[in-house]
C-alpha cells in the first residue's frame, strides 16, 4: 500500500503542479465579432479560387434510359458571401450561421447517353446557399488547439444552369431533368467540403509548434494546459508559458499560482501573464549562468569618484594598498539567486541577490582574490500602455551591502553600501527610467497591431485588454 503512494504520488504532484497556466487569453464576443469580420474578407477571396470537386451522376429519361453526365473543372466566377451569425456555443465552442450564399461557377459538362458523347461548357448558378455549424474546441494530448465539426446542415435555394456547346440545343429541353438532380448533388457536397476543411484546419493545428525560441538564450513554451473554456460571452484559453533556457529544460523551483483574468467585455482580447512567466524568464538567465559579468577598471568612465584599483578602493579597505600597492582590480559580479519579480495591486517588485568576488590582477596577469561583497537589492516599478508601447518607471526600494568573505581582513562596507545607492540612483536608474520613459514597442504578431490596448498590475499577474487591428 504505501509502495503504490509512493509510486502514484510523484504523477499526482507532476499533474497537479503543472495544471496551472502561466499565460491566459480570453476572447470576447466583441472580439468573435471582429474576427469574424476579417475571416469573412479573407473568406470571400478565398472561396474565388476553391477548386470544386467534379460531379457526377445520371439522370433518368423514363423509358428512354439515362444520361451519364459529369460536370468537371468548375471555377468560381463570382460569390457573395454574406457575413455570417456567429456566436459562442457555452462547453462547445463556436457555433456559425450562414444564409443567402450567391455563388456564380463556371465548368465543362460530359454526358454519355448510349452510344453518343456529348460536352461543351456550362454556367451555373447557386443561390441562397445556407449553413448551419458548430465547431467543437479542444485540446490534444501535446497542448494543440484542435477543431471538429459536430454539426452541419444545408440548404441551396434554387440554381440556373445553361449548357453551351455541343448539341447542346437538344439538351435545353432536358435541364428540367438535370436542375434537381445537380440542385441536390450540390447541397449534399456542402457539409462534407465543410467538413473536409475543418479537418484540414485540425491537422495544421496538430502540425504547430507549441515552443517558441524568443531570444538566443530563451525559449518559451506555450502548449494548452486545458481544453478551452466556453462560455455564452467569451472563450479561455490556458497557457503554459514558461521559459526555458535553450540548452537546458530545467524547471525552477517555484510554480504557477492560479489567477482569475478579470472581466473585460468592452475589449476584443484579454491577457493575463502571471508573474511566474516573467519569473521562468529569469531562472532561466540565471541557471543558465547569464547572470554574471567581469568588471574592470576600463569599462568604469574616467569621472567615477571610484575606480577598479587598490589606491582607490584603500578610502574602504585601508590595508589593501598596503598588501598590494598600486594595482588594477577585477570584480566577478553574479547573481546569487534568482531575480524574482512579484506584482501587487499597481506596483512591480524586483528583488536582486548578488554578490561580486573582488580580485587584484597581478603584473603576470593572474588573479588573487581579495574579498567577496554580498548585496540584496529591490526595485520597483509602475508600468502602463500608452499609444502601443509599455511605459514606466523604477526606483530603488532598498540595497544593502555587507562583507561576504575577505583574504585581506575585515573592513567596514557602510561607505561602499551608500556609495553603490548612489551610483544605482544617480547613473543606472535614470538611464533605465530614461528608456522606459520613451516606451518599449509592444511586439506584434503577424498582421496584428494592438490598439486601444491597457494594463494593469494586479496581485500575481499583469492583465492587458486590448482592440485588435488586422492590417
Ligand atoms: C474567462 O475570462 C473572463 C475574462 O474575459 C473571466 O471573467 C472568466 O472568469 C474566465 N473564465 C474562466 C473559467 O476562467
Ligand atoms: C570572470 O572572471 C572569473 C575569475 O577569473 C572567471 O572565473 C569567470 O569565468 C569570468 N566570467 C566572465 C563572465 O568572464
Ligand atoms: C604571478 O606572479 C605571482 C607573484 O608576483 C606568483 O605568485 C604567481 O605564481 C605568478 N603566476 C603565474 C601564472 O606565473
Ligand atoms: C540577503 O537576503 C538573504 C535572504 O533573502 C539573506 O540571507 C542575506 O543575509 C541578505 N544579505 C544581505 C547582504 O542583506
Ligand atoms: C511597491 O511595493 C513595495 C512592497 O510593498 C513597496 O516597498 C514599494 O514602495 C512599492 N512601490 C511603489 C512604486 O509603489
Ligand atoms: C532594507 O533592508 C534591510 C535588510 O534587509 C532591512 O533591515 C530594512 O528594513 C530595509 N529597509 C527598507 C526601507 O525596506
């Protein structure tokens, strides 16, 4: 018995661990509205260059037997297609009512009628087609959207058709025979080329990447984490959304908390990013060992009241110049643990743990460690949307400075913890508040730019609403 909890705990924890989405994105009616708008555009030009499938069948003369006939190569010359009623169909998924499809199609006709063949071309026209669907959502076992279609029903109002070619006079007085018998053929093709296409959306469903590469080091991963959510007024959807780092897919040790997207019916897209994503990203850097950089006097500018060699740094450690005379130092700054970002209500914290081990270089080159300053710092920040770009500013909450390890004996780090506050306040921030100032550009996707679009920080996620634009 406790043999099987141990085997069955560790799949209770992997399924319930990774249960909780890191990104969400609900799409409202409004937004169904808009899509359904761009899709009928897109549509229209399409369904102008379908090929149709040829159709074939006989036609009975009575007594006089019966007509082989085939129409093939048929081309669409013209359609209107109206916008159709679309709608969310609650636990389903979206349910889609077209009427009053005009369609104008052009083609060759064949008939076979005993010994004597016969064709020529043909003009047909097909009007007030109607459709009544409904597409179910769902998800596969990897995290694909998929798509299936649980009902189809069709009406074709009335058609003309006009034979030319041929002999074909003779056949004007048999359309009255062909016109129900191609009518017919026509309505029952509808469902099954419906049908068809759904699968053939399903299958490039099932065929996409759920992993994306975003930066060299980064890549995210964004399978569903559940079937979509239906309801009468929108549709959810729950993402993974978790970065890794490309060589390593390691997982950190912190997870998802659940969040609750709010309402926002007056927008067409909501999106919620929970502060594990953003965290992911960082863990990632981190584990991956980015966090880190060597500093030397060079890249400190030539004003800084402080500089990377032991005269200078002698005002905090008196004894290092006297151990090391006049030599230049190299600082290994990295991080000790994982940057964390958390969101509260209108307010995005950043707490930093780093350390920077100190070296003398010697003339030869080679490097003696002198001592090790360990640091924990936090940020934070008000960020919002404007005009397309994600604006803000940051501010230090809190840095503190205390010696880590020492090769050259204790010393006093009150001096170097004011000094680092100064530095992060009078150079790093304001160039950072600088650049976040003007704004950073909101990345598009495809076609798609974001308008009317607003952001705000909440308790463990930031939820943007936002208007699309399909250009
Ligand atoms: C779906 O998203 C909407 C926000 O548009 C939210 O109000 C609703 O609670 C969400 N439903 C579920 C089941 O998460
Ligand atoms: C920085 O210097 C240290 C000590 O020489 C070395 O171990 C480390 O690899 C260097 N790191 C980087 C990022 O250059
Ligand atoms: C560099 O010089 C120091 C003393 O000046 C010596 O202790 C050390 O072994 C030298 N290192 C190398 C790699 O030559
Ligand atoms: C930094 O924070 C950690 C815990 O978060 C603590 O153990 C450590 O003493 C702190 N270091 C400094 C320099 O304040
Ligand atoms: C954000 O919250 C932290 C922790 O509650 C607080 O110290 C900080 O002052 C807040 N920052 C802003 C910009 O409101
Ligand atoms: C700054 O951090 C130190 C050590 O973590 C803590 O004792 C102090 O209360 C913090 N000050 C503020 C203003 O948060």
């Amino acid at each position: 018995m406790m043999y099987l909890t141990l085997l069955i705990l560790p799949c209770l924890a992997a399924v319930t661990l990774g249960s909780n989405p890191g990104i969400q994105v609900a799409l409202t009616n409004k937004g169904l509205q808009y899509g359904t708008r761009v899709g009928a555009d897109l549509l229209q030009t399409k369904i102008e260059t379908v090929s149709i499938p040829q159709v074939s069948g006989s036609v009975s003369l009575g007594p006089l037997g019966s007509v082989q006939y085939a129409l093939s190569g048929m081309k669409v010359v013209k359609v209107n297609l109206p916008l159709p009623t679309v709608g969310f169909s609650e636990g389903t998924g979206v349910k889609a009512d077209l009427s009053g499809l005009n369609i104008a199609v052009s083609g060759r006709w064949n008939t076979h009628y005993h010994i004597i063949r016969d064709g020529g071309t043909f003009d047909l026209a097909v009007f007030r087609i109607g459709t009544a669907s409904v597409v179910k959502l769902g998800s596969d076992s990897k995290g694909h959207l998929s798509v299936s279609s649980v009902k189809c029903s069709s009406s074709v109002g009335d058609i003309q058709i006009s034979f030319h070619g041929g002999a074909s006079f003779i056949f004007k007085s048999f359309v009255k025979y062909f016109k129900p018998e191609i009518q017919s053929k026509i309505q029952q093709n509808i469902c099954p080329l419906f049908e068809e296409s759904i699968q053939d959306v399903e299958k490039y469903l099932a065929g996409m990447k759920v992993s994306f590469q975003v930066t060299p080091t980064l890549l995210i991963d964004m399978p569903l984490v559940s079937p979509p959510m239906v309801q009468t007024s929108n549709l959810n959807l729950s993402f993974k959304g978790e970065f890794y780092d490309v060589k390593q897919h390691t997982e950190p040790p912190f997870v998802a908390d659940p969040f609750q997207l709010p309402q926002q019916d007056g927008f067409m897209v909501s999106l919620g990013m929970s502060e594990f994503t953003l965290n992911s990203a960082t863990f990632a850097y981190f584990s991956g060992g980015k966090f880190q950089i060597n500093i030397t006097d060079k890249m400190i500018p030539p004003e800084s009241p402080i500089h990377l060699t032991t005269t200078s740094f002698g005002a905090f450690v008196p004894q290092l110049p006297q151990m090391y005379p006049n030599m230049q130092m190299l600082f290994h700054v990295y991080a000790t643990e994982t940057p964390m970002f958390s969101f509260l209500p209108d307010n995005v914290t950043l707490s930093l743990s780093a350390s920077a081990k100190a070296y003398v270089i010697e003339k030869n080159s080679s490097l003696v460690p002198v001592f090790r300053l360990d640091s924990n710092a936090s940020f934070s920040g008000r960020f919002l949307l404007e005009g397309g770009k994600l604006k803000g500013s940051l501010m230090l909450n809190n840095v503190t400075l205390t010696l880590g390890a020492s090769e050259v004996g204790t010393f006093q780090t009150g001096t170097l913890q004011y000094m680092l506050r100064m530095a992060m306040n009078v150079a790093v921030l304001p160039k950072v508040n600088e650049k976040l100032k003007a704004g950073i550009p909101l990345p598009a996707i495809g076609h798609v730019q974001w308008v009317n679009s607003m952001l705000k920080v909440k308790k463990g996620f930031v939820a943007v609403a936002t208007d699309a634009n399909v250009s």
